[in-house]
C-alpha cells in the first residue's frame, strides 16, 4: 500500500516568487517541484557541472519557500548522485548523473508524479470494454463492469527508446476525464482526480518478473526473452472503489530500481 503525500509545504509559501518558476502540478509535493527547477536549471546550463548552488538562504529566499523545503529537494538530488555536498564548501554540481538511467519503480505516491513528468504516455489504443473471466478476476470486479481500456508506449521526453509498455483500465463512468488524451503528461490517477474533485485513497503496487514475448518485445525495441518486471497498480476511491487499473512492462536494463534504508529511532 502506498501513503498519500503531506502536502502541507504549500501552505504559506509564495510559489511564485522567483521569475519564470512555478508548481505544474497542484498536487505534487513542493519540494518535488523544486528538484524538477533546479534540474531546469542545471539542464539548461545555470547551474553547470562543478559549479555550487546557491546557498539554502539564498534559494528560499529566491524561491519564497522554506529553508526546509530546499533541503529536501537538495537531498533527493545527492541521493539520486546528480549533487553533493562538503562542510564548509557547499553544494557541487555533479557530472555523474544520467537521466535516461535515473528510472524508478514508485515507492510512493509522489514518486508517481516523477515519472510521469519525466516522461510521455504515447495512446494509441483505446476501447471501453466489458470486464469478464480472468480479467474481472484480475480487476477484483463483477463480471460485466464497464471500463475505457488504454494502452500505448511511455517514452522519455526525448523521444529515445521505448520506457515502458502501459496498459490502462478506467472506470467506464470515468472515462470522459481521459477519453480525449492522445499523449498524458501527467500520471492518469492526475486525470481522474481532477475530472471526479476525490483524491485517491489507496495505491496497490505488485512487481513480479517476466520475459518478453514477441508482440511486447517489438513494441519496447527488445529482444524476446529479455528480461523484465511487470508493474500492477490499483488505484481506489473512498470506499475502497477501483477507479484505475494499471500495468507498466519495463526492460531490465532501461531502469534502476532504487531503495532507501534508514535506522529506526
């Protein structure tokens, strides 16, 4: 089960402070939204590779956030090895980051909102369906429930090789807050979540392995047989209504599957 985020950054902070900077997603956490501008920031050459980022202080101030928040965003950033910092030096620009490799399978609701920035849901199969045999099983619904099943490639934004291979169940009741969608560049839950005004309870997330068949394989520019994890995600209402279904194929070696461990207290 994956926890819904606190969005309590976004309360008292001007989000706007800084020129050309704001939020794109209302619902992802602030600090996230800080990550993806000093990304920007660094993509685009402000912050170059060796170079230090400005000082805690001075980002919170230029960003009108907290200092709190900017620490968070820097953190992520030193663990994912794109920054790093020294006592008494500051935070440094690192070169050893590759952003095509930096795919993560979502620990967390928020991780979601990562991904699907970073990337583009290509559609290209739509049709509402009729949820019968092992596929009702599989949605845990009774037979004869109507859905809008999508399906289509993830591509990284810069149109390289295939990410993933996603399929995608909606609610058939639901299906106006997606039906027009030719490419998502927003995680679908988003979608939803703005069309319906209800925020998703819960997330169930399984990951079992697979190889990939031909029809599959050829899709994602593969080799059959190769190596892959199959991502099952279930999303629900309140009252533990499945509002989405969804499964994401991802080659072995287009992605890092990363954990954190910390001590208890």
């Amino acid at each position: 089960m994956i926890s819904t985020p606190t969005l309590g950054d976004h309360q008292n902070e001007d989000m706007t402070a800084a020129k050309g900077w704001k939020p794109k997603l209302d619902t992802a956490p602030l600090y996230l939204q800080v990550v993806r501008h000093i990304e920007g920031k660094i993509n685009n050459g402000d912050y170059p590779v060796g170079s230090l980022l400005p000082t805690e202080k001075e980002m919170a101030e230029t960003l009108g956030v907290s200092r709190q928040t900017i620490r968070q965003a820097i953190g992520m950033l030193r663990n994912q090895g794109r920054l790093s910092a020294r006592k008494g030096v500051g935070t440094r620009v690192e070169a050893g980051f590759n952003p095509a490799r930096a795919r993560f399978i979502a620990q967390s609701r928020s991780e979601l909102f990562e991904i699907a920035a970073e990337t583009e849901f290509v559609i290209s199969f739509k049709e509402e369906i009729s949820a019968q045999g092992r596929l009702a099983v599989e949605l845990g619904c009774r037979p004869g429930r109507k859905f809008l099943h999508m399906a289509g490639i993830r591509y990284p934004t810069n149109r390289s090789k295939p990410f993933s291979w996603n399929e995608i169940y909606v609610d058939a009741r639901l299906s106006a807050a997606v039906k027009d969608l030719d490419i998502a560049r927003s995680a679908i839950f988003h979608y939803i979540e703005q069309y319906t005004g209800e925020k998703i309870q819960e997330i169930e997330q399984d990951i079992k392995p697979m190889a990939l068949n031909e029809e599959i394989a050829a899709r994602l520019d593969a080799k059959v047989g190769d190596l892959a994890l199959v991502v099952t995600r279930r999303y629900y209402g309140s009252g533990r209504r499945l509002l989405e279904y969804a499964f994401q194929v991802l080659p072995a070696e287009r992605f890092t599957y990363t954990t954190t461990l910390r001590a208890e207290n």
